[in-house]
C-alpha cells in the first residue's frame, strides 16, 4: 500500500451551507402558550421544532467500489460531551463476480496529525466539513492509532461488506454549541447539511454472535484524538502569477515562472517587481515562522 502524506489530506471546499429554519405550523395564531405582541396584545406562539429520531435516514446514496456497489444510507449526528457519532448503514445492491463481500479501500484516509510518509486508515476517509466556521474534523482515533468506533463485524473485516447491511458509526470531535447541522465528506459525495441532535446513540448489533460489541459510553472511552483543521483556501492574483495555497499548517505561494524570468534567463523581466510584492504582502500577513524558498529550473535547452 502506498504511504500518504498531508498533503493529501484535505480537499479545498468551495460550498456555502445554506441552514433551513425547522419549524411547525398552527391554524390557530394565537393560543395558551402565546408570546406578547409589541403592543401588549397576545402573539403567535413560539413554533416548537420536531425532534429528529437518531434512527431516521437524513440522505440515502449508491456508490460504487471494488469491483460492486453499495448503497450508504446516513443518520443524524448525535452530540455525546466533547465528541459526537456519525452512524452509516451500509447495503450490498451488487458484489463482485463470484464474492461474497468487497473491500471498501475507498473509505481509507489519514486521521493522524503525524509528519512524514503516512498509511491510510479504515474508514478515515469519511470527514466533517464546517464550510461556515471553515473547519474540517477527522475522525477520532484511539489508543492504537487505529479509527475509533464499532461497526456489525469485529475489528478484524470491518473494512469490508457482506451480502447484507454493515452498520458503521465513527466519532469525532463535537461542532461548536449551537451548531445544528453540519457537512459530511464521502468519497465522491458531500452532503451538506446532516443534523447535529442531542439523543441516544443508534444501537450497533454484532454481525457475529460470539462478538461483544463495546456499549457507546465504552466505544467512547476508547478516543485519545479527534482532530479538528481548517479548510485550506486557495487565492489567485494578478492572471495566476501569485497562487496561494493556505492550511492550518502553512501557508505556500507558488510563483508562476514565464512572468518573473525569460527562459533560459536569470534575470527578471518588468512584472517581476508587481507579482514579488504581491508575495510579501502574502506572507506579511502572518505573525511569523520559517520560510523557505524552493525554485527549479524549466525543461527547455540546457
């Protein structure tokens, strides 16, 4: 398996969440409970919001992957203290030719904030995306660096789907008070408003009878990161000669080549001074840190 670095972690997300108003209707204007108009006279009452059962399916999706297809049904989040779960149902609509159960290698991503050459986890592909708060949360991993969570098979083949349904619940870090939907990241697929409730967290029953499943305050327990970045923002200035890529991590401007040097010239032509200008006020704009400068050459003559 090829080794992933950061770099590889985040997509840049351009959407805006639009968060509908969730309420319910009354023929009657004004009741027992209503609120006191401006005037003294009695109002509407407060519209009162229908509470979302943590079983009920917000979004339904086929995928395609390994060779078979699957159709991945997502329920509300709920908010469990400092974490919350994502619960996903997983059904088998077609397997590969001759298998009883597929691999589901496209759910792998990173979920470690480590340096270096990294192997990408079960299930770390799936992610969070506050698009207006301009985070992205990873899924939680426990003590041995693997996904924390349970799912209907044990440890062992959980990255895998049976004829049948898989139930998978990931955790990761709660979004901020408040917060009542959020977006979910799935390979080739971004859902962007899943509900954030308070509730019980959806029961996982075990795919084999002589697995124990861990309870939810128990698969909880077992979370020692949940990893919360920021979106990385991607700018251009001046027709593409200044493009800026920014992470929570670093900040990298990359200058185009053909407005600064001629080819086969060292020397800068006219818009060199405008597109290096543009760079520094880039970089001012940071407290401080490292720079470093990487330049190389273009492939054309000697």
């Amino acid at each position: 398996m090829a080794p992933w670095t950061r770099r590889q972690v985040i997509s840049t997300l351009g959407m805006a969440a639009a968060i509908p108003l969730l309420g319910s209707c009354t023929d009657d204007p004004v009741g027992p409970d209503a609120s006191p108009a401006p005037d003294g006279t009695a109002g509407p009452a407060s519209p009162t919001p229908t509470p979302i059962d943590p079983e009920s399916v917000v979004e339904t999706r086929s995928l395609v992957t390994s060779l078979g297809e699957i159709e991945i049904a997502v329920h509300p989040i709920i908010r469990a203290g400092d974490h919350c779960v994502l619960t996903l149902d997983l059904e088998t609509i077609r397997l590969p030719d001759g298998e009883d159960s597929m691999l589901l290698s496209r759910f792998q991503g990173d979920a470690t904030l480590a340096g270096g050459a990294l192997y990408p986890e079960d299930w770390a592909g799936v992610r969070l995306v506050d698009t207006g708060g301009g985070q992205v949360r990873l899924a939680a991993t426990a003590e041995d660096r693997e996904v924390a969570g349970r799912s209907t098979w044990p440890r062992s083949v959980f990255a895998q789907v049976y004829e049948g349904r898989l139930r998978r619940q990931l955790i990761f870090a709660a979004p901020e008070e408040g917060t009542e939907q959020i977006g979910l990241l799935l390979p080739g697929w971004f859902v962007p408003r899943v509900p954030v409730v308070e509730g019980e967290i959806p029961e996982v029953a075990a795919g084999d009878e002589d697995e124990e499943l861990p309870d939810a305050e128990a698969m909880l327990a077992e979370v020692t990161e949940a990893p919360v970045l920021l979106l990385e923002g991607y700018s251009r200035q001046l027709d593409g000669g200044v493009e800026v890529l920014e992470s929570e991590e670093k900040i990298e401007i990359r200058l185009a080549g053909d407005v600064l040097f001629d080819s086969s010239s060292y020397e800068l032509d006219a818009r060199a001074d405008e597109v290096l200008a543009a760079a520094a006020q880039s970089i001012t704009g940071y407290a401080g840190g490292v720079v470093e400068i990487v330049g190389h050459t273009d492939d054309v003559g000697t």
